[in-house]
C-alpha cells in the first residue's frame, strides 16, 4: 500500500508541475499540494481509527477515491468542489457518534487485561 501512495504521490506531483508550467499560478499549485496532503493525511487516519468498523472504513475510503478525483478535476478544469474534498471528515463524525453511542467494545477487553496484569 505505501508503494501506490508513493506512485501516487509522483504522478500527482507530476500534473501539478505540468500545469504550473502550463499556467503559472502559484496559488493554484500550492493549493492543490496541500488538498493533497490533506487527502493524505485523512486516509491514513481512517485507516488507523475505523479499521475495526470495516463498513465505515469501506466507505472512507470510496469517499477518499473521490476526494482524489475532485482535485484532479479542480487541477485539470478549475472547478473546486470542496464538498467532495472534505466530505471523508464525514466517516470520521459517523465513527465518533457511534462511538459514543453505543461505546468502544473493545474498552472492556483492554480493561480486563490490564487488572489481570495487575
């Protein structure tokens, strides 16, 4: 997996030096990077957090797929749909409310081991 982050990583970086060549705004690449690194940042997160709920990590990471390809879009036609971008932070408050309500099932089992080892 941290392979296709790497080639991703490349490609990505590869259409933004294209584009920056192409169009000269800053702004736009030093946006897009950081979009990017956000998208990043967020999968690796869910994939750490949710991956004990795989429903909801399945969906985090179809919401992440997207994320990618609206910055793609906003790189390649100049449409910034930021919706789709932050729409993974969703998976993150759907994870914490269930959480909440119905409480970590696995608080117990960390519990009981730690008064055994005591």
């Amino acid at each position: 997996m941290l392979g296709r982050v790497i080639v991703l990583t490349l490609i990505t970086f590869a259409f933004i030096a294209l584009d920056y060549k192409k169009r000269a705004n800053l702004k736009k690449s030093l946006l897009t990077i950081v979009i990017y690194f956000a998208i990043i940042a967020m999968g690796y997160s869910g994939y750490i957090l949710m991956r004990v709920v795989a429903p909801v990590m399945f969906i985090h990471f179809i919401l992440l797929i997207g994320a990618y390809f609206a910055l793609l879009w906003y790189l390649f036609r100049d449409k910034l749909y930021w919706q789709i971008i932050i729409a993974p932070i969703a998976t993150f408050i759907l994870y914490f409310v269930m959480n909440h309500i119905e409480g970590s099932r696995y608080e117990t089992l960390l519990n009981k081991t730690f008064e055994a080892i005591v």
